[in-house]
C-alpha cells in the first residue's frame, strides 16, 4: 500500500510509540510538521524520565519550540499516535498548532488502563466541584504581578 | 497581620510571580508543599525559554517530581498565584496533587490579556466541534503500540 503524507507522519508517530515501550516509556509518540518536513518529536517519558507533563504530545511541541526558537507553532501539524489527553490538547492551543491528526482513540487508551476520560469530565466542572478541592485566598494580593505585568513597558506578551 | 501556613505559601508563589516579571517572564507563580515545607517553585517563562509549556504550575511540578524522584505527587498541595489553566488543571489531576491554592481567578488573569477561558471552553466540546480541527486515521495501525504495551511484562503503570 502506498502511503499518503498524512500517513506517512502517522505511521512514523507509531513507529516511535512503539519503539518507547521497548525503553521503557509509555505507548505514544507523536510528530510535528512544517511545510511537509518532521521538525520535531515526542515520547511519552513519564515514569523514567519521572515527569507527569512528558507525554508525547508536550515532549515534541516542547522538542519543536527549541528547534524553531519560538514559542508558537501556528504553521504546524501535530501527529499523535492517539487521541491527545486535556493536557497535550490544552499545550497544542496554548502553541497554536494548526491541525491535529491521531491514531488511537481515548477509548482504546481506557482499554490498556491510560484513562483519561475523567481527567476531560473534571475540566469543565465548576472547581468546587472538582474532586481535587481549590481553594480561593488572597486574591487581592495576588493582584500585585498583575499590576507588575501592566506597568512594564519591554514585555513580550503572548 | 499575621499569616497561617497558606498564606505564607500564597504569598511566596505571589513573590515569584512579580519577580518573574522583572526577569522577563510572565506574572504567574507556583509552589509544591509537602508537610508543611516547600519542595519545588515554578515561574512561567513560556516566552523567555521558547517553552508554551513551561506554565508555573507544570515547572513547579516538573521541578518536584525531579527532587522527589517520583511522578507522583499525592501528598503535596500547589499554591498558584493565579487560577490553574486546563493544561496546568490536567498536570495537577495527573501528578496526583491533593489540593490547590490559588490566588487571582480566570477573570483576573483576563483582564491582563492571559485569557484561557476560550481554552476552558474547547476541552468539553467533540473533536469535530473544536476550533483546532482534528482527523483521527490509521486507528487500526495505531493498536500495534498498545499491544507492545500489553505484552511487555517489566512495564510500569501509571
């Protein structure tokens, strides 16, 4: 079977993902493109690296952003070999990314016990009705970076 | 006036956050406490380190679960200068932390131009919905991984 582009970055993105298991990493792997080319990838190193944010998805737009020296990938793609949980998603708004193809669904990740469907069900809730309880203090200090962030004139906002 | 244990927290993620600003960083502060002393900060410097990522509360906790060794955190609390954004919500849900302390609200961190709560919006919505458009393909390649994860007896869950 010839392969299309799409698939040949998805199947690239596997390949990784699979290859991660044999090292000892988590079953994902993603890539990002720009303009046809792989700028960067990503592995899921949670447990060897010990770091909860190293999922693929945040590894390879952290990998492209030190490659491009930018902190927004507005002229990219992002490959995932499954469906980004709400962290990876929220890191690939916050980057700006342009489209997301994925592979597995949340479903098949549930089915090998990489359940993120009550991580996506708590997001939305009010927080206090998350389970991990938030509480609100000090709110009119925390003012003080704010007005800090207002009044400095060489900032890079984003 | 006197502080108790959460405000001095509070007021030291707050302390970070206006410091960052002087060195070129966004207004936003974290810290991790662990019986009663503080394992870990985190500042955000998304722009001077080319890191979208690099949000206070996911350094801060990158920085904890490095010193800890473990990529675990659920007997740590986070005080967070301002209300957590769905990536950093996600990092905090999974590290595991026990509860958290924030200080400015969404609403606050709008008023300066950091506004997530289009973010907060997407998150709920079917792939199909969201702005970023997202192509799920090669779900039956895509397995192979997950298999190699089902097979492999030495792996560590999480």
């Amino acid at each position: 079977m010839e392969m299309n582009e799409h698939e040949t970055f998805m199947a690239e993105a596997i390949r990784l993902a699979t290859e991660n298991v044999t090292n000892g990493g988590g079953p994902f792997g993603a890539v990002i493109v720009r303009n046809g080319e792989i700028v960067a990838t990503g592995v899921n190193r949670v447990t060897p690296s010990y770091d909860p944010t190293a999922h693929a998805e945040v590894v390879a737009i952290r990998n492209a952003c030190q490659k491009l020296q930018t902190f927004k990938l507005t002229d990219c793609d992002i490959y995932a070999s499954c469906e980004p949980c709400p962290m990876c998603l929220s890191a690939i708004y916050w980057a700006g990314l342009r489209h997301i193809y994925y592979g597995g669904t949340q479903q098949d990740a549930a089915d090998i016990d990489f359940d993120d469907h009550f991580i996506y069900q708590q997001i939305p809730l009010q927080p206090s009705e998350r389970s991990i309880p938030a509480t609100n203090i000090m709110r009119q200090q925390a003012q003080q970076p704010f007005d800090a962030w207002r009044n400095k004139e060489d900032k890079t906002p984003y």
